[in-house]
C-alpha cells in the first residue's frame, strides 16, 4: 500500500474507532489518521502474534483489526489520563 492508502486507511479505523470508544479527546483530523494508523501497526502485531494474520491491505478484514488496535490505543490513553487527573 502507499502512502495515500495508509493515510485513507488510517483515516476510516480513527473514525471507527473514535465512533466506538467516545471520549472527551477533541482530535483533529491529523490526529485521527495517526490513531487509524497507529491501531493498523499495533492491531497487525496482536493478530499476527496470536495467529490471527496481519494488515495485508484495504479490505474488511484489515479494517476490523486496524479498529481493535486503534481501540486499545484510545482505551491506554484514557486510562494514562484518568492517572494523571487522580
């Protein structure tokens, strides 16, 4: 995939995301592909680990994995936020 396809990419799993795991963050758009392409890296290292497969380009699949990854980043950055605010 080039450049253009992980910043589309990453656009739609921040967006997915973001609509399933709501929170006070008020992200631009920048932010957005880089959560969407943050979760594509770390969701292909979960799913390749455990046997699932990897991000092999634009398809449903990768885009459920690319949502969990992004999912679980925005879940550590809500609790990294709750521990600095307590």
């Amino acid at each position: 995939m080039g450049i253009s396809s992980w910043i589309f990419f990453g656009l739609v799993a921040g967006i997915l995301a973001r609509c399933i795991m709501p929170g006070k963050e008020h992200l631009g758009i920048i932010m957005t592909i880089l959560l969407g392409v943050t979760g594509a890296l770390i969701g292909g290292v979960i799913s390749t680990a455990l046997g699932f497969g990897k991000v092999s380009g634009f398809n449903l699949y990768s885009i459920l994995i690319s949502t969990a990854g992004a999912i679980i980043v925005l879940f550590v950055v809500h609790k990294i936020r709750a521990l600095k605010q307590a």
